[in-house]
C-alpha cells in the first residue's frame, strides 16, 4: 500500500502592514474601573536620585531611594506614574537652584508636590539615604569611616503636612540572662574555692562577666506638627548610647578590648535599647511639644539562637513622659503613618 501523499497547507495571506488607526487621546489613569473601590495608597518605590541636602550644618550629595504613595478613589483607574517623577524632580531641582534643605523638609516639599499633581487628598512620601563619618576609635585613635542611614517622612493633605527626621545606627549588646547565669556559677565556684562572701563580691564586680552577644541595629524617628530642627548627629548618639556598646568598622587590639568590656559592663536586652532611645530623646530635647511624635525600633541579631529579636515604641512624646513620671502605659500607640496623617 503506497503511502498517503503529503496534504500541501493553504498559502497563508498577506500581512497587512497597514498602521491601525490612532485611537481617541483617551487619559485611561482617569477612567473608571472595573471594580470602583477606593485604595489606601498607590505609587513608586525604589525612585534612585542623587540629592543635596543640609545634615548637621553641611552640604552634602546623598545617593538617595524615594517612596511616593497618594491615596486613590474609586471612580480613578490608576494614578500618573510620571507625575511621581515630576514631582520629586522639581523639588530636587528647587533644592539644587536654591539652599540645601534637610531630608524630612525635601521629603515633605515632595509629598505636597505630589498630592497635588495627582489630584489626590493625602500623600506620602519617605526618603532614605546611607551617609560616611569619619569617627575615631576609642582607644587608638584610628580614623575609622563608619555608614549611618538618614530618613526622611512626610505626608500632605487636607489639614496640611507634617514632617519627620529618622536614623539608623549599628551596635551591640550583650545578653543579660546568660550573663546571670554565668555570673551565679562563678560565685558557686569562687564560695567552692574558699573565697569569702566579701571576695566573691568584689571578684565578680572587677571583673567583667561572659555572655553572649549580638550586633544590632536601632532605628529612630522623631517629628512634630509644626517641624524641628533637630540635628541628625544628636540621634545618632542617643541611639548608639542606648546599647551595649557602640561598634566600629576599624579596631585595634586595644580598641576590641575596650568594646568588649564596655559591653560586658552594660548588658542590655533589645527592650532596654527601646526604652533607653526613647528616653534619651525626652532627656535631650525638653522643648519638644507633648504632641511630638517618637519612634523607637531595635533589632538584636542572635548568634546562639537561629531567630532575631526585635522590639519598639511608637508614640506621643507627652505620652512617654507621662510614664516616666510614673503614670500607667496607655493602650495602643500612634504608629508613623497614623502620626503624619493626623
């Protein structure tokens, strides 16, 4: 049986390489969707610029990520991307024709450009940005060039606009708990070897106590309704001051044995940085209004255990004062966003 011969296919038709017709100049952000529900926030992240801005008295040039988020009603399909970029160019611009300003101010000349390029009741923006200081090493001297993070958060809307200034610094702490246990079987062993009670005591506070350790980080925002002028350096410290101990990137022998041992001498769990930062800001700035707002985050990197730890306070300032004067923790506190938007 001969085999079937090979079916030939139809010869396919021309294609036509007609333009199609321009369709109508139709702004489809502005069209109503499919589903007309309203959205909290839509917007662009990750918006790379390099920026000059004012930080602790100076002028500097800063390689900067942007986030800009309006919110979005239900009868608009989408917000203008490009607008985003328009806005966060001009202010850029204004800054660079004119005087350096600080992160908080930049980020919240963005949010008001923004809010109202888009049309929209409330927007937001938040800028962070990694800077060098040159900082010496306590012991030797040594230059050392260490990396903070500066933040800045704004948000605008009908009731105007508030502002905040945040940082970012890393540190460690040593664990309280294993240093007790620790220290409870050194003194069952020196009461073993014939030491007095009185020995044993003054043993035991001369000399530091092991424990475990972690490196962390704290991050600290504060802002208030009308804005302040509060120096990102002053922060800063505050958050290096409310660990163990501060590190560095560059150490000598002498340095790692001077931060060893102040961090053996000021254990800390990730709690107490919290609660150190926030106290600190009280402490340092009195001038700050009751409803100034604060931000206290800190997370330890454990190195017996496989999970993190982390810990914070949000909040009013007159609230926190408040506790420290001795009155009870109210319930629930005002996170960043819900501050901005008040």
């Amino acid at each position: 049986m001969r085999p079937a011969a090979p079916q030939t296919l139809p010869k396919a038709p021309p294609v036509d390489t007609t333009p199609a017709p321009l369709l109508p100049d139709v702004d489809m952000q502005e069209t109503m969707p499919t589903t007309p529900i309203g959205l909290s926030r839509a917007g662009v992240t990750r918006s790379s610029k390099a920026i000059v801005m004012r930080l602790d008295g100076a002028e500097r040039l800063f390689h900067a990520d942007i986030r800009c988020f309006v919110d979005l009603a239900g009868s608009q399909k989408g917000v203008h991307m490009s607008r985003f970029e328009e806005g966060i160019n001009d202010a850029i611009d204004a800054v660079a024709a004119g005087e350096a300003v600080a992160i908080d101010v930049l980020a919240q000349r963005i949010a008001e450009a923004v809010t109202g390029a888009q049309h929209a009741r409330h927007g937001e923006v938040r800028i962070s940005a990694r800077y060098p200081v040159t900082r010496r090493t306590p012991v030797s001297d040594v230059a050392s060039q260490e990396m903070y993070e500066v933040f800045g958060a704004a948000a605008a809307g009908p009731r105007g606009a508030r502002r905040a200034l945040g940082v970012a610094a890393q540190g460690m702490n040593a664990c309280p708990c294993a240093q007790g246990l620790i220290q409870t079987q050194a003194e069952a062993a020196l009461r073993a070897d014939g030491f007095s009670a009185d020995e044993v005591a003054r043993i035991v506070a001369r000399v530091p106590i092991a424990t475990h350790n972690q490196r962390a980080k704290g991050t600290l925002y504060v802002g208030a309704p009308g804005g302040l002028d509060v120096p990102a350096d002053a922060l800063i410290r505050i958050v290096e001051d409310s660990m163990s101990s501060e590190i560095y990137e560059l150490l000598k022998r002498s340095d790692e044995q001077y931060v060893v041992d102040r961090a053996h001498r000021r254990p800390r769990f990730v709690e107490d940085s919290v609660r150190e930062m926030i106290r600190g800001v009280v402490d340092a700035f009195p001038a700050l209004p009751d409803d100034a707002f604060v931000w206290a985050h800190q997370a330890n990197f454990e190195t017996i255990h496989t999970h993190d730890v982390e810990a914070e306070r949000t909040g009013l300032i007159g609230d926190v004062r408040a506790e420290l004067a001795g009155a009870a923790t109210r319930a629930g506190h005002i996170d960043l966003r819900g501050w901005l938007a008040a």
